[in-house]
C-alpha cells in the first residue's frame, strides 16, 4: 500500500511538473514609424553604394531640375583659371580638394588619407568671437597647389595603439593620432598655434536638421546641469556671415556654422579656394597674397549665387536611409541597452522640423537623427584644445547617427569620430569620456552579447 501511495505522487509529480510550462520573453515591438529616419519625404529604401545620394520625394519639375544642377555642380571638379569651360574654373592657388566629392564621395564620408582637413587658429577671438587666423598659413592648411605653386606643406600623421580590456576579459585596443606638420613652405607657425582635424560627414539629411527650430534647441540646452543628469547640453552662438548678425550654431563639428549656405559657402572657400558672394577672397595669408594675388581667377565671384543656392538646395533635398532590420529583437534589444546606457541623451533619437523652410517637404516631420545639435564635452582624450566661437577645446557637437550602418557600403570604411581615430562604432564608443564618461562604462560593463546588440542596433541606423 505504502509503495502504491508513493509511486502515485511521484507520477503525481512528474505530471505537475511537465503541465508547467516557461512562458516565453515578451517580443519587443518598434515604434511606429521607426524605419522612417527622414520623415515622410526624405526617407529612401535604397540601401545600395549610392544610399546616400536619393533626392526627397515630391520634388516639383522645377525642383527636379534645380536639384540635378546642384548634383553637378557638387560632384564636378574645378579646374585652374582660365579655362574653357568657365563655370568650373577658378580653383584656388592653394587647396585641398578639387571638388565637393573628393571628400563627400557619393555624398558621404571621408576618412584620414582622403578627407580629412586641419583648421589653423592663433590664440585669441576676432570681433564676432571667431578663431583668429594663424598669420602665415590662414585658417586651414592647404596640402595642394595649383601648378607653379608651392603648398602650404605636408602633414604626416601616425598611430599609437592602447591597449584595453572590458571588465569580462575581453580585450581591445584604439588608436591615438599625432600629427606632425613638415615642410613649411611659408615660413614658421605662431608661437601659440592652434589647429584641429575635421573629417568630412555623410550629408545626407542636412534640410532636415537645418530646419529644425531654434526654440527646440534652446530648450534642449542644459548649460549649467540643471537636472544634474550629468549631461550639459551647449548652444554654440555664432557669426551669420549671409545675415551678419549673431546665430545659433548648427553645422561643422563645434557647431561653428549657422546655415546649410555659409556651410557650403565656406567649403568652397576654403577647402577648393573658390571665391562666393559671401567669401568674395581666397583664404590667402597676406603674405601669400601679396605673391599671388595677380594670378589669373575664375571671376568675382567664381561661382554664382545661383548656382550656389542649387548645390544648397540639392543638400537640403539628400534623403536619409530608412532603418535596416529594426524589428530584429537583437536590435531592439540594443536599443534598449542604448537608452539603459543614457546614449540618447545626446543622441537624441527623436527631432521634429520647424514650419519655415520655403520647401514643405522639410516641414513638419519626425526624424529620427540621432542628434541633439548640441556642444558636450567630451573630455581631454578626445580635445583639440581649439576654441570655436563658444565651443571651449573639449566640446564637439554630437554628429547625427543615422546613415551609420551604410557607411562601409558606400565609402568602404567605417572611420569615425571628427578626425577618423575610431576604426568603428565600439571603438567611438571606447573614446567617449567627459560628460559621455557614465554612458562609456555602462557599455563596458555590458555582457559581450550586450555589447554586440547594442552595436548591431547602431549598424541598422
């Protein structure tokens, strides 16, 4: 009796046991929307090598014209005055690109041997605040000339590798540029020379963050950590050259540029030395000028205003990439460990545009940048020690995330941060210090299976 009263509850507790089922983890679910990075009209489902240079939906006849003129205009080259064919002449006496695409290559990124440029500065502001230019070599440095013409000089860039290791073992390693100036052909820099690396971003999108209000930003602005979150989110005031008033900084890695057009203005001028309305003279030192300046020129100005308002109009109108696998529950899951990480609180992931621009498509959408246009500081690893306007040596703007993952379809790299250290996105992430200093170590602390969610969630960006 006894050996059938056990028997029945242990097959008692066999069959309870097995009627207990795991029930599965609750499925994460996107957001509505979430793949439209740019909005209704400026959103592409092309994910090829050209990913980057769609036009926005919509566009009128006139439209479709003007941004075609624009596409041209930006992926042509310059060529060295007189030529025959005049509207693309006028390339400066000293450069370093021969057009948009040189560095912008199908509207995207550059990288350290292709790309990337150095701002001169001398201690001190000008009158509205802006860097004070190096007295020999003006304020960026031209690696090329036109023929008969010596360069400014060379830059020899090398690398030193740091090793690291997370808290699990796993170890990893980034690299620390020194750069190196040779060849001066122009005689020594100031005693209190300042200079930084500036690589060129993905441009893509630029209408959309351009029409975002002021009013947005001002309120995203935590200058003095009010909520004490650790996060002091800076507006960068700047000089408006087109209106000549002081503006709210937008664009250029110390958000040192107010609109899409002194953005474009200023490129032309100093990176290719072609003169605009707005920069009528070659970023020549006096020196320079005064050995050059009869040289032959492309006109005054070398490119119009129309023709420049059409390479404008035709970067407000790039469409963004929409989002790559984001219903994938890895990537879902990483974008919950990127906000458990508090890496939106800069890379804020959701923007709504303004009602200003003259052109509706950029009116009224939701995008999803990644970017609160803002200055941080990002700490001493990371600092140029080069003030911009408000921007101290140790802030950079946080750089928009979207296009991310298509990086390496289009320009075959995945070179990061503003001067390309970063071989990818963890080794971004592993620079960041500073106000980003909390975000950095929670990634590290991560298990390996987090970490690599949450960069598979950064690649579908």
């Amino acid at each position: 009796m006894k050996k059938i009263l056990y028997l029945s509850l242990l097959l008692f507790g066999v069959t309870v046991c097995r009627n207990v089922k795991e029930e599965p983890p609750a499925l994460l679910q996107p957001e509505p929307n979430e793949q439209l990075s740019g909005g209704s009209f400026l959103t592409t489902n092309d994910f090829s090598e050209n990913a980057f240079g769609q036009q926005a939906k919509g566009l009128s006849s006139d439209q479709n014209t003007d941004f075609s003129v624009g596409n041209f205009f930006f992926r042509s080259n310059w060529v060295t005055a007189p030529a025959s064919v005049q509207t693309l002449d006028g390339l400066g006496v000293m450069f370093n690109a021969i057009g948009c695409g040189s560095c912008h290559f199908k509207d995207g990124r550059g990288e350290p041997l292709n790309g990337l440029l150095f701002r001169l500065s001398r201690q001190g502001a000008g009158t509205h605040g802006e860097p004070l230019e190096e007295p020999n070599y003006g304020g960026q440095f031209q690696e090329k000339a036109i023929l008969g013409v010596n360069p400014e000089g060379k830059i020899q860039i090398t690398y030193q590798e740091i090793a690291g290791q997370y808290p699990d073992g796993t170890s990893y390693s980034l690299r620390k540029p020194t750069y190196q100036f040779t060849n001066l052909n122009y005689g020594a820099f100031h005693p209190q020379v300042e200079f930084s690396p500036r690589i060129a971003p993905q441009i893509m999108g630029l209408g959309l963050l351009e029409n975002i209000p002021e009013s947005t930003l001002t309120a995203l602005a935590d200058e003095s950590d009010s909520n004490q979150d650790g996060i002091s989110g800076k507006l960068n005031y700047v000089w408006d050259s087109k209106n000549q008033r002081v503006s709210v900084g937008k664009f250029g890695w110390k958000a040192n540029v107010p609109s899409l057009l002194v953005q474009t203005a200023g490129a032309f001028n100093g990176d290719m030395g072609i003169t605009t309305s707005l920069f009528p003279n070659e970023g020549l030192s006096p020196a320079q000028v005064a050995l050059y300046g009869n040289l032959p020129t492309g006109g005054a100005p070398e490119i119009s205003d129309e023709n420049l308002e059409k390479i404008v109009f035709y970067q407000q109108m790039l469409a963004v990439p929409a989002r790559r696998d984001y219903e994938d529950q890895e990537v879902l899951k990483g974008k919950m460990l990127f906000q458990q990480a508090k890496c939106n609180s800069c890379h804020l992931p959701t923007l709504t545009t303004g009602t200003s621009s003259p052109f509706s498509q950029l009116n009224n959408q939701t995008i999803r940048p990644y970017t609160d246009l803002l200055l941080h500081d990002l700490g001493e690893g990371l600092a140029d020690n080069r003030a911009d306007f408000q921007a101290n040596g140790r802030e950079w703007r946080t750089p928009p995330l979207w296009g991310l993952g298509l990086i390496r379809t289009v320009n075959k790299h995945t070179f990061l941060l503003h001067d390309g250290r970063a071989r990818n996105a963890e080794e971004a992430i592993l620079w960041h210090a500073g106000e980003a200093e909390a975000s950095k170590n929670y990634f590290k602390n991560m298990s390996k299976t987090d970490r690599n969610a949450l960069l598979r969630f950064l690649e579908s960006l």
